[in-house]
C-alpha cells in the first residue's frame, strides 16, 4: 500500500526546535515533489515549505523563511522539514503531501490536487 508516514513533531518552547519526517512507503520519491503543509485550529490548511524532486528547487511561506529548512534523501525515501526558533503562531497540524513531479510553488498551491498525504502530527508551541 502506498503512503506517507509521518514522524516528529511534539511540544516545544518559543525558540526551540523540531524536526518532521515524512517517509514513502510502497513507492518511490525519487519523481514527486514533496510539502509540508499545516493546518491551526479554526485556520485554513496552508503550504509552508515544499521542494521539487531536484533538491535544487524549494518554497517558503515568508513566515518560515529563514527558520525552516525542507530536505529530501532519495536513497532513504524520505523528507525532513528542520524547523527552528518556533513560535507560538508555529502551532499547528503538520501534513506532508506528495505530487508528481511538479514545481515547488505548485506543490505548495492547495488548489492542486496531491497524490498523497501523511496522516498529520501535532506542532505544539508554548511557554
């Protein structure tokens, strides 16, 4: 069965750091492009970061930009969305999403339809 896996996540204070990992199962990354969405609660989902199957290629919300770094390791299949000095308004549900090949900023578009979605983890921001 193919999927999105996600790990990481958690609780954290201001300022602090977390990584999220997103891993295929049952198929290959090496052609998709790959995002990290979130989702606050009583907010729309939004793109954060997202980066195209060349690792050359990748997108930030100017709210991340400079304190998230997105990645990908082809030989292990998987993404990992570096995420630091956090802040509160960073809270939220945290989804990867695979598309095929398509360009970061596409990626990051929600109007696009997405192959495939991680099942979420929890992003908890908080003195």
């Amino acid at each position: 069965q193919a999927q999105l896996v996600q790990s990481g996540g958690g609780s954290v204070q201001p300022g602090g750091s977390l990584r999220l990992s997103c891993a295929a199962s049952g198929f290959g990354l090496t052609y998709y492009a790959i995002g990290w969405f979130r989702q606050a609660p009583g907010k729309s989902r939004e793109g954060v970061s997202c980066i195209g199957e060349n690792d050359d290629e990748s997108y930030y919300i100017d709210s991340v930009k400079g304190r998230f770094t997105i990645s990908r390791d082809n030989s292990k299949n998987t993404v990992t969305l570096q995420m630091n000095n956090l802040k509160p308004e960073d809270t939220a549900v945290y989804y990867c999403a695979a598309d095929f090949i398509t360009t970061p900023q596409d990626m990051c578009d929600l109007t696009q339809k997405k192959d495939y979605w991680g099942q979420g983890t929890q992003v908890t921001v908080s003195s």
